[in-house]
C-alpha cells in the first residue's frame, strides 16, 4: 500500500507496512512497529514451537543434557534475568542449538555432544518464562531449530 503526502509542494512516497493479508505463518500474530521509522515495518509473535521472522522455523526441544565447567555448548552469553527458551534461542541466531541452564544463563552451539539426562534433572524455573524450565546445575535445557 502508498500513501501520498503533499509537503510544501513535492510529493512524497510513504511506504506502509501492512498486517493484511498475515504474513506471520503457523498461527504467528502480525504487529506493526511502535515507532514510525523503524525499518523493520512489522513483527510477527510466533504460537509455541515456531521462530524466525515469518515463524516458518521449527523450534523444538531436545531434552535435557548433563554439562560440565567445560561447557559442551562453547558459547555462553551473558546472564539474562528474563531468559527464556525463546528469548535464548534469539539470542543464539545463527546457531542450531541453544541451552538453558540454573535459570539465567544461555549457551549456543552448532554440535550436541552430551549426555541425555531425565527431564526432571532440569528443574530451574526460567525468569522469563515461569510456565518452562531452563535447565538446572550442571544440566542445560536444550533446544533446535533443525528439524
């Protein structure tokens, strides 16, 4: 859609973002931004299980696996008081795999080399998200983007 605007006798061309027709795919919600030039144009939240910008990535758990100081994830984030297994695995763009652990911490990495633990090992409730767990001490939450 164009909106032309008529200032001081030139006219310029306004490109607006639309949420009609939803571009946001598996029952993602369509968002306009907040700010008017935010380059983005819109924004979709995506329903549980899927990322990305259209939320045409899945996003799945794997299970809980045991860590130890060495970190079998090598990429580890600063703490997050709002961490979430989302807000982590946005945090870790650009990586198939994202961990939670002992609540505010997040790791990212492209292999999983771990033991599988019970998921009842990972019992640290995240901030961000009090309904999910992220992980635990020395057990780490982990999810994917691969199917």
């Amino acid at each position: 859609m164009f909106v032309y605007v008529i200032i001081s006798s030139c006219i310029v061309a306004i490109v607006a973002a639309s949420c009609d027709p939803n571009p946001c795919q598996n029952g993602g919600t369509c968002n306009l931004p907040q700010f008017p030039n935010d380059s983005a144009r819109f924004f979709c939240i995506c329903t549980s299980g899927w990322d990305g910008r259209f939320c045409q990535t899945p996003f799945r758990y794997i299970g809980c696996f045991e860590d130890s100081p060495y970190r079998f994830m090598t990429i580890l984030l600063p703490p997050s008081n709002s961490n979430s297994p989302l807000e982590c695995a946005g945090r870790c763009q650009g990586y198939p795999y994202s961990g939670t652990q002992v609540g505010n911490e997040c790791c990212c990495g492209d292999s999983l080399n771990a033991d599988k633990k019970p998921d009842s090992e990972c019992n640290s409730v995240c901030p961000g998200d009090l309904s999910k767990t992220c992980g635990g001490p020395f057990r780490m939450s982990v999810y994917s983007i691969i199917e």
